[in-house]
C-alpha cells in the first residue's frame, strides 16, 4: 500500500503595512522551501522570529512623530 509522505512545505508569506489610515502589500520575492523534516521547527519557531526581525527593522525605520 502506498503512503502519503510530506517532502515539503511552501510557504508564501503574505504581509501588509496597516499604520492605521491605510494598507499596503509587502511584496515578498519568493516562496520559501521548507524540507519536511524542518516543518515543526520553521512555523513554531523560526517563522515567528523572522516576524518580530521584520517588525523590529520596520519600526526602527519609522520616521518619529
């Protein structure tokens, strides 16, 4: 009997920039590979840091108010 395997995961993130009055799409280049065995790791722990980096570098872009 065959059995369904997971070779990989790809994963297009989709982001936009909300600063209240309006919203605009981060474009994101391309797909990310992420090999199966990595898949546990990537979205409960590197995904979410490389979140809070892009955040980081966003607001440490803002022009101050």
């Amino acid at each position: 009997m065959a059995k369904l395997r997971l070779v990989k995961v790809v994963v297009q993130p989709v982001f936009v920039l909300d600063d209240g009055e309006t919203i605009a799409e981060v474009p994101v280049e391309q797909p990310i590979h992420i090999p199966a065995a990595e898949w546990p790791i990537y979205s409960s722990e590197r995904f979410p840091r490389e979140v809070a980096a892009w955040q980081a570098r966003i607001d440490s872009e803002a022009p101050e108010r």
